[in-house]
C-alpha cells in the first residue's frame, strides 16, 4: 500500500537533489574537463573550448617573453573588439543621413547617457588599432617574422592593414561635419586622380578608371546622401566582415606556420626551465612511427627531443589578458582625457581650411599637395607592393626570430634612422623654401607634374639606398631593413609636417599660432 | 577505362578524362560560368541609371553694382560670375585637383586645401592642380541669367545681355 508513495517521496528526493545541483552541473557541462590544474586538464581547457582553440595547448617559451611580440597583435585584436563593442553601441544612435547623421552625433554626444564616453573610446580605439597594426607590421619585419613558410601570412596582414585604415576612414565621413565632409572629399577625388594620367594621354573619354571609382564611392557625382549610405555601409559591414575572415585566416595561419617565430637556437639562449611546468616529451623517444599515408607538408611531431614549453594555460592566457587590459585602460584614459571632435555641420560652399584627413593620412595628403596622383596613389602603390615583394625576395635565413637579425643588424638600422629621417627633411625644407616645379617651369606638361613628386623623389632615394646597402652587404635582407627603415622615418616625417606644419592653403606655419586670423 | 593484363599502372599515371568525369567537368565549369554571369550582374548595381545630385542648371540675377571683373557667387553654388564690357562668363570654383572650392580674390582664384592657384580666366598658376577650372554656360533669359553647371564651354566665351 504506502509502495507508490514512497516511490512518489523517492522522485520528489531526487527532484530535489538534482534542482540543488543544477548550477554546478550547469558549469559542468559547460566546462567538461573541470578545473586546469593538471598539465591533462590544461589542455583539454584549451582545446575543448571554441574561442580558445585557436592557441596551442602549449606555448613555447621563448613566445612569452615580453621582446618576442611586445603584445602588439592582441593589442591590435583587443582593440578592434573594443571598437566593435562600441559601435554597436554607437548604432543605436546613429542615422545614416545627411543632416539626420550629424544631428544624431550631437545627441550621443550631448544627451545619450554615456553617449559621449561610448563614442570617445570607440575614437580612440581606432587610433590604437592603427597604432597597434603598424607597430605590429613593424614588430614582424624587424624579427623577419615574414619569412618562410608565413609569406602568405604577411600578405593577409597588409590586408588587415589596408582594412583597418579603411574602417578608419570610412568612420570619419559618418558624423557629417565639415572635417568629415571635405576630407571625404579629397579621398574620392584621390580614388578619381588616374584622371590625370588618362587625361594627359588624351584617354579619358574611352577609358576612365579614376571616374569609375569615384562613382564607385559616392554613387553620384557629389558627397550626399548616397555617398553617406555607401561609407556607413562599407563601416559597419563590409570592412568589418572582410577584417573578422582576414583575422580568422591570419590566426589560424600563425599556428599552421609552426606558431611564433623563434631563432634556431631559442632553447640554449632561454633560462633553465622553473620547477614547475614538465617538457612534452621524453628525451630520448623510444617510439618507432609508421607513415600511414603520403600527405605533403610537414610531418607530424616524430624523435623530436623535449620541447621548451609551458601549459598556454595559464601562461599565455594570462599574458594576452593582461595585453587586452592595458588596451582597454589606455583607450578609456585617452577618453576620459580627450573629446572626440565634431566641427560645424558639413557645408558643401565652404571649405574647412585646412581640410585634414586623419593623422594617419597626413603623410599622404602632404604629398597629394604636390600632385594627387603620384602622392594618394602611385607611391601608396609602389609601398604596398614593396612590402609584398619583401618575403619573396628576401630568401635568406640568417637572424629569423631575432629583432634587427640578419646581415647589417641593429647597426645598420641605427645608421639608416639619420638618413631616413635626414633625405625626409631635406627634400620637404627644399621644397617648402624654394617652391617645386610649377613655380620653376610655368609650361611644364602636366604629365610631368603628375608623376614627378617630391615623394617620387623621396622613394627613389629609399630605393637606390637600400640597393647599395644589398650590394655593401650581399645580402636582401640588408637592403630590406634598410627600405623598411626608411619607409617608417618618410611615414613619420611627412605625417608630422602634415599634422603639425600644414596651415591654411596647406601654407608651412611653424606653430598654428601664427595663422592669417579671419 | 581499361588495364591490359600484365601492364601495372600506377596510380599516379595520368589517365585520359573518362566520359562520366568529363560530364562532371563540364558541369563544373557550367556553374563556374553562371556565377560569373551572375557577379557581372550584380556589379551592375552599385552604378544607378540615374544619378541622385542637385540640379545643376540654376538662374541668378546679377547686382548692377558689379564691378568689371569682381566675382559674383551665387549662395550655395560653387560657380563665379563675371561681367564686363564684353559680356557675361562663369567659372567653375571646383578646384581640378582634389574637389575644394577655390576663393576668388583680385588676382584670380586660390584652394584652400592644397594651395593651386589660378589666373582669373582659371589658368593654372602654381600649386599640384592638374587643369585650369573650366568656363561653364552662361544665357540670358529674360534679364536674368541661366547657368548649367553641366555644360563646360571654351574659356573666353561670354554672352551679351
């Protein structure tokens, strides 16, 4: 008789019991392997989680000194999710019309709880991500981290750079004020300027690829609404969709290069192990392997002695959040420190003067000031497939995995900085003291104008040094240093006389304290 | 395919395309073909029929106390007028390098983005632009007068009242 109520007590008692330890079976199933404590369960944390599994179970120990990556690829990826979190934020806000746009700015600005704040570090991390992705490029080159086998995955970075200046760029035109208006401006006639070229060659009217991208960019023959709708949708969808497969591609390719680059004999120069963490294997390895199939590529890890590395868990994880956690804490001081700017609206009648692109684009625009063609897209060119060149061309092996490693070295670096930045210096005082060729020759052809800029000249100083230095060194990789070298002092000479030296009429000022009043 | 008797092949040979691979090829290639057909479709799309911009054709009246050779701008417009004994020209104040609007002043026109400057009848000077500013029609209608930002016209052409 009291069988079925006990039954009833005994579904009740386990009802119970399970409701009690839901929540921990909850994270069990979440977190199948339990906590990383063990060198077993370290591994299964990484492996056994979707967004972690990119990294190895273990990282080599040479990758986590602070030299070997300074961090600057977590920093630039931090920093994109940091603008990504923010402009979705931003989206809530913002309408993607002319006068609408630049209304709705001002709202998040100035009445939007912590609008102006979300759009402060959303500025700001844009800023870092171009900072961080060029220190990053940098950090690559100096290591010859470009080398064979990741030449593909040097190519996919200056995608992901040319898709953050990009995302940079585009964002600038949306809050429809005068900077963004006139800079827009000035970047869709520089997509127009192989009009100068085709116009010199009398070509134009059959064929106009400087029109055709232009009307590709602005989807009319002005900057308006439909212009503001093409640079809103490339901001917010396509230039970032193409940044997260790039990024995908890019990471996963960092693992199937063999990880980081380190120097052959990373191992003797790195400090006996801590007590702690176990090598992989033993050191003589007793197996015997059989090739199962005949694959291409490399092949699996086989008689290989012990290997100098440590659990990514908590080792490397920790390191990369510490990175995440200084990107953050530098993006939101600079917020908290400076406004992101909006000027008055956007006036197509008046000019803002000067009209400046973002700093980035500074160098640029100072050498679109002598001819538009040759500075915004014939030198740019010639750069981007410069340093694509640099992993096919450089063949050589000595010094991968050191900074500056390589034939010439440091020195060679050291005494390249004076006459990057001296040539950059040189050319620009020149020009600035004594005018360029329309003002010596009045009936110069315009082709010749066109293609012959100080950058021209600037580039092929670079470029005849660099063949000296391969001669002096017989070597690519002196040359490259040298070119890479010169290449960042040019960046940052003409990006500084750009930003700071540029008045109205693009006139050189030494301070703006000295520009016309009107 | 065939294999004679006591002839090993390897399979690493090359093997003439057998007819049910060389369907699968075509068929391959067939829907190859049709995404490409279909992506120079959809190229099409970013270029309308019809261009969304302002019009470009407008009248304004002239202050009879303009001088010989001062600019008259009309608001809003990026174009200059002038009159003098000879008659009635406009001059297009969209700079040719990189798309500012040029000032003019009494010695001809000057960009505020990039420093090019011009003659009065939009000669190229000095600074990076790479054509002078073009002249652009000008008609009388009825005391006003027509301009059509569209239609460039040789420089020194002017129209009598």
């Amino acid at each position: 008789m009291s069988t079925p109520i006990t039954q009833e007590h005994a579904a009740l008692q386990t009802f119970r019991e399970n409701l009690l330890a839901a929540p921990r079976r909850l994270l069990d199933a979440t977190f199948r392997s339990g906590k990383p404590t063990t060198d077993r369960t370290r591994s299964t944390f990484v492996f056994g989680n979707v967004f972690l599994h990119l990294h190895a179970v273990r990282t080599h120990r040479w990758n986590l000194r602070w030299t070997t990556t300074m961090g600057l690829g977590i920093a630039s990826t931090a920093a994109f999710l940091i603008t990504l979190i923010t402009g979705v934020l931003l989206m809530f806000y913002y309408k993607p019309y002319p006068d609408a746009a630049y209304d709705s700015i001002k709202d998040i600005h100035f009445v939007v709880p912590t609008g102006r704040f979300i759009r402060n570090i959303h500025r700001w991390a844009a800023n870092v991500m171009v900072v961080a992705v060029l220190l990053h490029m940098a950090r690559t080159f100096y290591t010859g981290a470009y080398r064979k086998p990741r030449e593909f995955n040097w190519l996919i970075g200056m995608g992901l750079l040319v898709t953050t200046l990009g995302l940079s760029f585009t964002g600038y035109l949306l809050p429809w004020d005068q900077l963004a208006y006139w800079a827009i401006t000035i970047g869709a006639n520089i997509a127009q300027s192989p009009r100068e070229v085709t116009d010199a060659l009398n070509l134009t009217d059959n064929f106009d690829p400087g029109g055709f991208q232009r009307l590709l960019l602005l989807g009319s023959d002005v900057v308006g609404d439909e212009a503001l709708i093409r640079f809103y949708l490339l901001h917010v969808m396509i230039l970032p969709l193409a940044l997260v497969m790039l990024m995908a591609v890019h990471f996963w390719r960092i693992r199937k290069d063999g990880g980081m680059v380190r120097p052959v004999d990373a191992d003797q120069r790195l400090a006996p192990r801590s007590g702690e963490t176990y090598p992989v294997f033993t050191e003589a390895p007793q197996k015997t392997y059989q090739l199962a199939a005949i694959v291409k590529g490399k092949t699996g890890v086989v008689g290989r002695g012990p290997e100098n590395t440590v659990p990514s868990m908590p080792h490397l994880f920790y390191a990369e959040l510490a990175v995440l956690m200084l990107t953050v804490l530098i993006c939101v001081a600079l917020s908290l420190v400076s406004d992101a700017p909006l000027k008055e609206l956007a006036n197509p009648a008046v000019p803002e003067n000067p009209a400046k692109a973002p700093w980035y684009f500074l160098g640029l625009q100072e050498m679109v000031a002598f001819s538009a063609f040759m500075g915004g897209i014939g030198i740019p060119g010639i750069v981007l497939v410069g340093l694509g060149l640099i992993p096919f061309l450089d063949r050589e092996e000595k010094g991968t995995g050191d900074w500056f490693g390589g034939p010439g070295g440091w020195p060679l670096v050291r005494r390249t900085i004076p006459f990057g930045f001296g040539i950059a210096i040189l050319i620009e005082a020149y020009v600035i003291r004594f005018g360029w060729l329309r003002e010596w020759f009045p009936s110069i052809p315009q082709l010749v104008i066109t293609l012959i800029n100080p950058g021209t000249l600037l580039t092929l100083a670079y470029a005849l040094y660099s063949v000296w230095l391969v001669r002096r060194h017989n070597s690519t990789r002196a040359g490259a240093l040298g070119l890479f070298t010169c290449f960042l002092c040019g960046f940052i000479v003409l990006t500084i006389i750009g930003t700071y030296f540029r008045g109205p009429n693009w006139v050189f000022y030494w301070s703006p304290a000295d520009w016309p009043k009107h | 395919m065939t294999v004679k008797a006591g002839e090993p092949k390897s399979r690493l040979d090359p093997e003439p395309v057998p007819r049910r691979d060389f369907l699968g090829l075509a068929a391959l290639w067939a829907m190859a073909g049709a995404f490409l057909f279909s992506l120079a479709g959809m190229l099409r799309l970013p270029k309308a029929a019809v261009l969304s911009s302002p019009a470009k054709k407008f009248s304004v009246n002239l202050p009879d106390a303009l001088a010989d050779g001062e600019a008259f701008v009309p608001p809003g417009r990026a174009v200059a007028l002038f009159r003098d004994g000879e008659g009635v020209h406009a001059v297009s104040l969209i700079c040719t390098h990189l798309g500012c609007v040029v000032k003019p002043g009494p010695e001809g026109f000057e960009c505020p983005c990039h420093g090019s400057r011009f003659k009065s009848d939009g000669e190229v000077v000095a600074g990076p632009a790479p054509r002078a500013l073009p002249w652009i029609k000008v008609s009388s209608k009825g005391g006003a007068w027509v301009v059509d930002e569209d239609v460039k016209v040789p420089a020194g052409t002017k129209e009598k009242a």
